[in-house]
C-alpha cells in the first residue's frame, strides 16, 4: 500500500512547521509505523533536530534531505511511497519557493501552522492562494489550519480561529499550547514523549492532534502510486508549456 503523504507548509518561518512534522511523525515512530521524514528546508531543521537524539534513543523515524531537490521534489518523494506508511514533508517557509509547489503536488493532505497574530493570519492568505492552484492538478488535496502556541483564553485567539475558518480551509479542533517541552524536544532528538511526566500536556495534545490526522486520512484513503504519478506528469507537462 503507498504512504500517506503529509506535507507541513507555510509562507511565514517560525510558525511551527518543523514543530509539527517532527512530533506527529515521531508519535506515529513510536507507535510502530514506518515513518520518513523529508527535510524539504535548506535550514535543515528537522535533520539537525534528529541529529541531536542519542544512539540509545534515536529519533523514531527516518530522516532524508531533500532541500535541494526543489521542482523535483514530487519525484523523489515516489521513489519512498512503497517502502513506508508515513511520509511527511517539511516545507521552506516560502511559496515562492518551487518546494513547497512540488511537495502539494503528491501529498493527500497539507497541514498549515500558524500562531495566532495578525503576521501569521496575513501570511495564511498566500498559502491558501497556493493551495487553490494545486487543486486544479491534485484535486484531492485536504488542506487545514493548525493553530500553535495557541492559548484558547486570549480574545485575539479566538479573532484568529472565527477569521480563518472564511478561507475555506478547515481548522484541526486539536491545537498545540505554548509550552515549554515543544521547546525542549528538539534538544533531546526526540517527541514530548521523551521528556517524561512534566510533558503529559504536550503528549497528550500531539496524541490527540496525531489522532485526528489519522482519521482525516482514513476519510480521504491514500491517493496511491497511481494517482501520485498522473500527477507528477500533469506538472511536468504544465512545467514543459511554460517554457515553450
């Protein structure tokens, strides 16, 4: 069976993007499943953040640089999709950048983060724009909003949640709060999970956020090795027009 394929993007850094790919791929690591991680970003974040785990606990899933793939990146990705469960794609914070293009042309579902600022929901617009344009090659593309450092008490919290639910784009109902393990994590090259019981509130919402992602792709089916080249050649063709 082809690997569910998630890509994580964003056009604003620091929004979270790393944060998501490496927890929710890491949980579903832990609970028994082939996971490949494709670090999509030139800053490598998310090869770094695995390269800190220690050789007795080494971060639960694989880790492949692909940075500088860019238009191509759908292609390599296919050459994993038989070979794991999981696949997911952390993007560069830029859709000007090519990647992020080529990453959404093979992925059954595109997660968004963004804390909750007017900076991120203005940067949210360009990402949606591009998720539109995608859909007219990948027409079964899901796309939702996830919220980060989101604190469900302040008032511009809940401005944010009522704003974005008018894209079009529906919001995850599990966010991640602020708290301090998402920022530890990375130091120990693992998930929340490894930092024991002062992170039981962070695991319990990367559990729950990791459940709800399951469940969207079990609704949706992967779209299989099929569909993800139809798609591919649909890019190339268009690629191949433009520079007639």
């Amino acid at each position: 069976m082809s690997a569910h394929i998630v890509s994580v993007a964003n056009q604003k850094g620091g929004s979270g993007k790393t944060t998501l790919v490496m927890q929710i791929g890491g949980t579903l690591g832990l609970r028994g499943s082939r996971v490949l991680i494709v670090d999509a970003d030139p800053q490598a974040t998310a090869t770094r953040w695995a390269a800190a785990a220690s050789d007795t606990a080494p971060y639960p899933a694989a880790i492949a640089g692909l940075s500088a793939a860019g238009e191509k990146v759908h292609r390599e990705v296919r050459k994993y999709i038989d070979s794991y469960d999981f696949i997911f794609i952390d993007c560069p914070p830029s859709i000007e950048s090519v990647t992020p293009k080529s990453a959404l042309l093979v992925s059954d579902i595109v997660l968004v983060p963004l804390m909750p600022s007017p900076p991120d929901l203005w940067a949210s617009a360009g990402m949606v724009r591009l998720i539109e344009e995608t859909r007219a090659v990948n027409e079964q593309l899901k796309a939702f909003f996830v919220l980060n450092q989101h604190q469900p008490n302040r008032i511009l919290a809940g401005e944010v949640a009522a704003i974005l639910n008018q894209y079009g784009i529906a919001v995850m109902l599990q966010h991640l709060g602020n708290r301090e393990p998402y920022r530890q994590s990375p130091l120990q090259g693992g998930t929340v999970h490894s930092l024991g019981a002062r992170a039981a509130a962070a695991v319990a919402e990367v559990e729950a956020l990791t459940d709800e992602l399951i469940a969207h792709l079990k609704e949706k089916g992967s779209h299989g090795q099929q569909f993800k080249e139809q798609a591919s050649t649909k890019a190339q063709h268009r690629t191949a027009s433009a520079h007639r």
